[in-house]
C-alpha cells in the first residue's frame, strides 16, 4: 500500500499570525499605492530630468518665439533700403546693425530664422508622411514587394541631394516651395528605412498576429496597432530631421539657389556677409550665430527625447 507524504507546512493548521499585515514601511506602501504611468509621462519624466535636452528645448522654443515676434519688435521692416545708413554697428537705433543696403539686421535676422524655420518643419512633415508610409509598406508586406521597394529607395537615396536642387532650380527657378521640394525628393528615405526596421519587427508580435487572427486588414493592423507602437523612433527621427532640412536650406541660400532677395534667409544673409566679415562682421555673427545655436539645440533635444523615449537607445 503507497502512503502519500505531505510536507510540514501542509500538515500545521493555519494560525492568525499568517494573516497578519507585512512589514512596509510608510514610504515603500504610498509608492505601491501611487497611480500607474502612462508610457508617454514617464518619457516626460525622463526627459524633464536631462537638464542638457531641457536647456536646448528652451532656447529652441525662444527662438521659435523670436522669429514669430522679432520683426515687431522693431520699427523697421527687413527689405525697405536706406542707403544713408549702409553697415552701421549694432546700436540702440539698430540692435543688430544694418547691412550694406542699409536695411535692419535685426529685422532680417528674424525673418531668415521664419523662412528657415517654415522650410524645416515643412520638409521634414512632408518626409514624415511619405517615409511612414512607404517603410510602413515595406517592412509589413516583406517579401518581394519589400526588396523591390528597397531597391527602388536605395536608388532614390544615392542621387546627392544639391545635384537635385540644382536640376529643380534650373527648371522651377529659386523659391521657397523649389527649396522643399528639393528637400523632400530623397529627404524620405531614412524616416522609410527607421519605420520599415520597426515594423519588420513589430509585426509578428502577439497583439498584431491576434488582430490578423480576428480578420483585421493590413492597413487597419499597420496604422491602428504597428505605427503607434513605433512612435518613439519616428519622433526622434523627425526631431533630428528639422535641422538637417535647415541646414540644407542654408545651405542651398548660401549658394545663391535659395529664396531671393529681398527676402532674408539666415543662408543669404551669410553669403553676402562674407564679403565683408572683416570690416564688418557683426553682419556675419548673427546669422552664423543663431544658426549653430538652433542646430545644437534640435541636436540636443533629439538626444535627449531619444533616451527618454527609448532607454534601450542610449550610447
């Protein structure tokens, strides 16, 4: 005959000690207690405590003021000349000078940060739409369509980016709207490389195989479930995307192929200011300045909102 063997703690009878309340201090019990945080406030959080990404968020966001309100701030407009006051020094008068047309510096100044500023955000919205789209295609379908789609991309991506600003120039003729679409013609390709990573990776995840299970189409599974959970890399991509469409637009100025004058472009301002730098470089020293100040500080941010989103991603 087999006898069952039971462990002591099965054969002793409860007693009321064993429902007695554990030890928790006061402190460890409210930090059981407090409220779940959401994904995205707690990325707030992290990102508030790295003070070198808020330091560059709050002088990104000054002058994103400035070039809304800097032009009102003083009584001169940015294209009228005065050619009794050509290259005056900064002074109460003109706080950033004037130019060799006598016209305001600090009037320009904050009308080229508008131009460059609308170019950016432009630039990298219109790349955002297309790169998640396309990618998004790329990395759910797979397969043929994907390799197709790839190569077609790494074609695209290996025009050089002035070549094609060029040729747009020459047919379309220097604008602001010849400088985004120039931007835009290969801009795309690395926001579709991050998302086609992301959802090539997302896709086989158990809430996307569910959905799939339940009848759910491909764009529904794609946009409702997979392009959400990829947010934090697309943000970030966009992030360090804006000052790169800002620099090439400076670029692009700088060369004579962007917006013309009188128009006022941080690109413009200081290519007709090299000419004169050592005699007057006040007129070189504020665009070049808020330019750096404005990369840095997107740079700054980006790294910053990278890790805060994303931990994984730290260097």
């Amino acid at each position: 005959m087999t006898m069952s063997h039971s462990s002591p703690a099965e054969e002793r009878p409860l007693a009321p000690d064993d429902f007695r309340k554990a030890d928790v201090s006061e402190h460890a019990a409210e930090a059981i207690v407090q409220e779940s945080v959401s994904a995205w406030r707690d990325a707030w959080l992290r990102l508030r405590s790295n003070w070198v990404a808020m330091t560059g968020l709050v002088f990104l966001l000054l002058i994103i003021v400035m070039a809304i309100i800097g032009p009102m701030l003083t009584p001169y407009d940015y294209y009228s000349n005065n050619l009794e006051k050509t290259n005056l020094p900064p002074s109460a008068e003109h706080w950033f000078g004037t130019d060799d047309l006598g016209r305001d510096m600090f009037a320009r100044t904050w009308m080229g940060a508008r131009i460059s500023l609308t170019v950016g955000f432009s630039a990298a919205a219109i790349n955002l739409v297309i790169g998640v789209i396309y990618g998004g295609i790329m990395g759910y379908v797979g397969g043929r369509v994907d390799e197709v789609m790839n190569k077609i991309s790494e074609v695209i991506y290996s025009i050089p980016d002035l070549l094609v600003a060029i040729l747009l120039v020459v047919v379309f003729e220097p604008s602001l709207g010849t400088i985004i679409l120039a931007l835009c013609v290969t801009g795309w390709i690395n926001m579709s490389w991050i998302v086609r990573g992301q959802m090539m990776q997302l896709k086989n995840q158990e809430y996307a195989l569910a959905s799939r299970s339940l009848g759910s189409s491909g764009m529904r599974i794609l946009f409702r479930h997979l392009l959400p959970n990829a947010m934090g890399p697309i943000i970030v991509t966009l992030t360090l995307a804006v000052p790169a469409a800002i620099f090439s637009e400076a670029v692009l100025s700088f060369l004579g192929l962007g917006v013309q004058s009188p128009a006022a472009s941080w690109g413009t301002m200081i290519n007709d200011a090299l000419k004169a730098m050592i005699i007057h470089p006040w007129r070189l020293a504020f665009p070049a300045l808020f330019i750096s100040l404005m990369m840095l500080c997107f740079n700054l941010f980006g790294d910053g909102l990278r890790d805060a989103l994303d931990p994984k991603m730290k260097k």
